[in-house]
C-alpha cells in the first residue's frame, strides 16, 4: 500500500466517521467532565481530529512523493 492510498483512506475515515463527530462530542464532554485528566485527555483528542482533518485538506501527499526532476 503507498502513501497516496493510506492517506486517502485515512480521509475517508475521518471525514465519514471519526470527524463527522468527535471534535464536537469532545467538546461537549469537556464541559462536563469532572476530572483535569478527562478534561485534559478530550481537549487533546479534539485538538488531534481537528489538526488532521486541516492537514488532509492540504494535499499531503506533496511531502512525502517529490518530483525527480526539481
């Protein structure tokens, strides 16, 4: 499997799944949570989906597959 498939897949996750939910689940939770640890663990998670839905969005593939001839 190479990078562009992975990537591509991973988009398809995030964007049908995982990020359709869980940056405002986290955030809803965070208001309501008791501990720091919880608090903490949830402002992390939610920061994470939301840094690599914008990172997806920025064609990725760029980084990792450069042309020979530059």
């Amino acid at each position: 499997m190479d990078a562009t498939t992975t990537l591509a897949q991973e988009e398809e996750f995030l964007r049908g799944h995982l990020g359709s939910w869980a940056g405002e689940y986290c955030a809803q939770a965070e208001r309501y949570t008791r501990t720091e640890f919880y608090r903490g663990f949830l402002a992390i998670l939610g920061d994470f989906i939301r840094i690599e839905m914008e990172y997806l969005q920025q064609n990725p593939t760029s980084i990792f597959y450069k042309n020979p001839n530059q």
